[in-house]
C-alpha cells in the first residue's frame, strides 16, 4: 500500500496540492482561470476514486499505480457505475458525465498528470522499476487517448432525481436503513422520526444509543450518512480525548472546530447541495460514555462533570461556537456503558478501596438514566437527552445477515472485490455456521464478522491466485484447523481441484 492511503480524504488532497504547483508549472506553465476549472474537477475523480479503493480493495491494491489505471478505464469506458456504494452518487454522476463532454478529456489528463508527478516525488523510490514503467505506459494512454466514449443511455441518467416529498421521506428512510443493517426495530423507529422532524418542521431532539461495541451504532451513522435524501452534513466526533478547557487534550471547541471544517469542505465538494438545509448539519457524539463517569482531578473536581457542563448549552442550542450556530445543530450520541453492566455484576459484593462510596451504586430497578446518573452522568447533561435507546444484542440470525446478505453482507462485499479482479471466492454452508458461531463468541458484533473473515480470505490467499494462476478458491470448514483454501482452475465445473498450502 502507498503511504497516500493512509490519509483521510482531505488529507490526501491537501498531499497532493502541496506538489500540484510544481507539477502545473511543469505541465501547463500558467495558472488561467480555465485551468484552474480543469483542476477544480479533477480532483473531485481522483476523491471519487480514491474513496472507493480504500473501502473495497485490499491494502496492497491501493496504489497511485492503480489509481491512475482506474481513471484511465472509466474514461476509457464511460463506465464508473460500480462508484454507486459511495455517498452522494448523485452529484458524481454529474461529476463524471463531464467526461463524455468538451472539457473531459482535459480533466482526466490533469487528474493523471497530478497523481503520476505525485508518485514520481513521493512513491517512487519505494518501488522497483518495473513499477515506474508501468506508471509511464498508462501514462502515455492517457495522453494519446482520443475523444472520450459516451453511450447513449448517459441521456437517461442526466434526468434530475425527483425529491422525495414530506410524506415519502420516513418510509424511504425506513427501507435504506434495512437495506444497510440488520435488526435494530427500535433504533430505526426512532431516528426515522426524529430526523423527519429535524427536516421539515424544525424540531431539535436528542437521542443517546446505548449498546455493546459491535452492535452498530458507528454503523447506523454511516447509514445515515448515506442516505441521498437527508439534506444536511453528518459529522462524528469521538469524545474519549475530551476534556475542560485548559486541561491536556482537545476540548468542547474542537469539537465545533470540526464541525465547521466538515461543513466548509461539504459546501465545496457538494455546491449543489450546500451545507444542508438553512445551514443544518447533524454531530454524532461517540464514546459519551467515556465523559459520563467519575473523573477527578488531583483537587478533588470532577474533570467530566466540567466536560458535560460544557456541552449543556450546546446541546441546548442556546451557544455560539468557533463559529458554528449551535441551534443548527441535531445532536446524535452513542456508547457502550460498560460501567452500568460491571456495577450490576458487583452488586451485593462487600466494597472494597476509597473508592467504594454510595455514588458508585447502581439500583437495578433504576431507568437506564437513572442509571446513567448513578455513574458520573450530570443530572442537567442527562436531562438535555430527550430519548435514550438500548440497542439490542445481535441475534444468531442478524450475525448470519451480517456475514452472508446478498445486498450488504461481509463476504458479499469480499466476493465482489475477488470479482473485479476476475476471480471467484466460494464457501461451504457448514463453514458458515462455524463462522457465525466464531462471530458469536467474540461478541464483537459486525467488527467481529469483518475481521474473522479476513482471516478466512487472506490477502496472501489472493497473492497465491494471482501468482498461481488459480481462478477459484473455496473457503472450507478445514480452515479452522489451520489448513489452507481450495484453490482451482477452469471455475467450480474444473475437474482438477488441488488444495494449496
């Protein structure tokens, strides 16, 4: 993998137009308005196609070799249909319908002509030569490419997508959010109406998801996230650093400071869309628990009860902050809580240390925010929650969706990306259930499925198909006890099937 992957999105623009100068000086010698537009859209193709590998390809695929190769096809072919499962394909549908049109091939040629001097000042001293070459050779097709292909069907999707109306947006929202994740009736329930709320009748409420890590509430956000009809930003801030202002660590205002970085780059990267609806946005607090239990410092005062008091007004939306209109803002927050489960476990115990007061004990006839309370939740902060959700343990069944639905499943999303690379990934149905199982008892939720998995699908695996020039490979129950794939050629019909170790 090139180090470039290991940047977040704007991270990686930033990369690049640190070396886009020299390279403009190189390649264009001036700096007109017209080229400026040229470069305007060509780094909305390499985000495009730089979001999409670091989701789907294995790390030793994401390379600015294979960047450039993937902008070369879709030019090539007029085909980038498979960009779908990102967010907004909306807007990069009209992005890369530019492409069949008057200026596109001189987008393209700019977005190559920035990644390739990238590669040649950052990446290519850690490659062998036969690596430089190949860069060069796409390159050159690039740049000897004639006018860009366009089918005639591009005329249909041009047509603006109807929006939805008042009345078609929960029961929208309703079949993405089951489409995109297992289980979770109540949670889906919920948001589905308060985001209703939020859009069309301005109405600001704030929901606590309280579950086990693994049991989707990073996920139910991404959910969100990409729902094409949503109308605002979705910004996620994690709130383990946090701390009083003046202490070690990032306080309430960086959380607003990000807030406003998301919302600014939104508005450049979606101008049709803006920052959302008259300026809204939504912020997903993760890991609140790590702010809601009993922190002291060396005087005595609880340092997160300082952190909640500062949120307090935020969440009211009565404050001003690094900018941003707190009254814009819906407030989403999540965590697992351990503490409540670990106190119900120690309950009846004889306390034990200086720290075994009343104030750690938790009533189990209490509500889930009483209980909250009981272990460091400040009575105003826990008060500004409107709604709190226990999300529920995943079922057998859930985690067998996880792994294996058609539409969203784990081993889907792996077989599709053998696919790309025209090969097939096979596994037998009694393999599954001892993957399930595996899953169950890491009790890692859906983390637990992608991980376990990978460990079933190696990228050495895809090494040794590629290198061996195996087209198939059968995922078997064996594995479990250390013993390699089946590897074959001539598809599942070959007669000779060789297990490979």
């Amino acid at each position: 993998m090139d180090k470039i992957f290991t940047y977040e999105t704007y991270e990686m623009l930033e990369k690049l137009a640190e070396v886009e100068g020299e390279m403009r000086e190189d390649s264009y010698h001036d700096c007109e308005s017209e080229t400026d537009n040229t470069a305007y859209y060509a780094r909305y193709y390499i985000k495009a196609v730089y979001e999409y590998m670091k989701k789907n390809y294995c790390a030793e695929e994401c390379t600015v070799l294979r960047m450039v190769k993937e902008l070369y096809r879709i030019a090539d072919t007029g085909e980038y249909s498979y960009l779908q499962t990102l967010d907004d394909i909306g807007f990069k549908n009209q992005v890369f319908e530019r492409m069949t049109g008057e200026t596109g091939r001189s987008e393209v040629l700019y977005a190559v002509r920035l990644l390739r001097y990238y590669y040649l000042v950052k990446e290519k001293r850690h490659h062998p030569k036969r690596i430089w070459n190949h860069m060069e050779n796409i390159y050159e097709k690039v740049v000897g490419m004639g006018p860009l292909k366009k089918k005639e069907k591009k005329e249909k999707v041009s047509v603006r997508k109807k929006e939805l109306t008042e009345e078609e947006f929960i029961p929208a929202l309703r079949r993405h959010m089951d489409k995109n994740m297992v289980g979770q009736d109540v949670l889906k329930k919920k948001l589905c109406i308060m985001l209703y709320q939020w859009k069309y009748h301005d109405v600001r409420s704030t929901l606590l998801m309280v579950g086990p890590s693994g049991s989707g509430k990073n996920h139910m956000i991404e959910t969100i996230r990409s729902f094409p009809d949503l109308g605002f930003p979705v910004v996620s801030y994690d709130c383990s650093a946090l701390t009083p202002n003046g202490f070690t660590g990032a306080d309430v205002r960086d959380v607003f400071k990000r807030v406003r970085q998301v919302c600014m780059r939104t508005a450049r990267a979606n101008p049709l869309n803006g920052t959302g609806e008259n300026g809204k946005c939504i912020v997903f607090l993760d890991e609140i628990d790590k702010i809601i239990n009993f922190n002291h410092d060396s005087r005595g005062e609880s340092v997160n009860a300082m952190v909640q008091q500062q949120l307090l007004s935020s969440l009211a939306g009565t404050e001003n902050i690094e900018g941003v209109d707190t009254s814009k803002i819906l407030f989403i927050l999540g965590g697992a809580f351990p503490r409540i489960n670990d106190l119900k476990k120690d309950k009846g115990k004889n306390p034990i240390g200086f720290n075994a007061g009343p104030e750690f004990c938790v009533d189990l006839k209490d509500s889930l925010r009483d209980q909250i309370i009981a272990i460091g939740g400040e009575v105003e902060f826990v008060g500004r929650i409107e709604d709190i959700v226990q999300m529920s343990r995943l079922t057998k069944d859930d985690l067998r969706s996880i792994l294996m639905d058609e539409n969203i499943g784990v081993f889907t999303e792996k077989k599709k990306l053998y696919q790309e690379s025209g090969l097939n990934l096979e596994i037998e149905e009694d393999t599954i259930e001892a993957i399930v199982d595996l899953i169950e008892k890491e009790d890692a939720g859906a983390r637990s499925a992608r991980n376990i998995l990978n460990q079933f699908a190696d990228s050495q695996y895809f090494y040794d198909m590629k290198v061996g020039g195996y087209n198939t490979m059968k995922i078997h129950k064996g594995m479990l006890n250390g013993e390699a794939p089946i590897f074959s050629r001539g598809g599942a019909d070959s007669e000779k099937s060789i297990k490979y170790s």
